[in-house]
C-alpha cells in the first residue's frame, strides 16, 4: 500500500473523472486543467519516474501509453489542430506526483519554450 495521491485514484480511494482504463494503464481528467483538454495517462503499476522504468521490460507498458494517449487525443478531436505530451521527471522536470504519467494537453495553441 502506497500512499501515492495516483495510487490512490487506481484503487478508487480518492475520485477523479476516469476517460480509460484497462489492465495496464488508466486515464483521468487533471485536477487543475491546462488546457481544454488536460488528461493524465497513468500506469496501474507504480513506478515512481521514467527513469526507473527499466528496459526492456517495459517497453510494451510505454508503448501502450502513447496508444492511449493517440487513441483519447482522436476522441477528444484535438487530434488534427494538435496536441502536447509530456513526461515531467524529477525535480527540474518539475515532476510533482512521483508516479510515472503522460499529460496530454490540447485544445489551445501551446507556446515554445514551456515554462
Ligand atoms: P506532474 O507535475 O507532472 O507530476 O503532474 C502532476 C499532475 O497531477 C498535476 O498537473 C496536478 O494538477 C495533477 N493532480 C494532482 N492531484 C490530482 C488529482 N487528485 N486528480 C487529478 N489530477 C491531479
């Protein structure tokens, strides 16, 4: 048991609006959106940041993220204009729930370089 704020929306603990789940991996609207649309793609298994999330065990765990981010980007139509992903990592990523996570982000024109 994990007090981990993602742990505890994968196991129903604390609420959020779920857009996916299945065996791997979960999607939830951000708490405090960005962007139109703001969803956090989650993985069941907690790994705290990409970077202990070996290779190449995981590889297929990753793959079937970005799967999922492509497949909710096309039902929230923002899959034309464009979009953004991103994995913040570790304290100058600016990485604030160690629980590994793809926000995706769109809606809105995204400015360069992010903040
Ligand atoms: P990061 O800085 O990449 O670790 O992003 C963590 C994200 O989780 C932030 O965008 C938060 O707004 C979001 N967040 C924190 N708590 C919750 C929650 N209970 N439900 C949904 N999103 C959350």
């Amino acid at each position: 048991m994990t007090d981990c704020i993602f742990c505890k929306i994968i196991r129903g603990e604390l609420g959020a609006e779920f857009v996916h789940q299945d065996e791997d991996i979960v999607a939830f609207r951000d708490i405090q959106p960005q962007a139109p649309t703001h969803v956090l793609v989650v993985s069941r298994k907690h790994i705290p940041t990409i970077m202990d999330c070996e290779l190449p065990e995981n590889m297929e765990l990753l793959n079937k993220m970005l799967a999922v981010c492509r497949m909710i980007a096309k039902r929230e139509m923002i899959h034309e204009k464009g979009f953004r992903l991103v994995i913040n990592t570790g304290v100058e990523g600016g990485q604030l729930v160690k629980h590994l996570h793809i926000h995706l982000l769109g809606g809105r024109e995204m400015g360069w370089p992010p903040g």
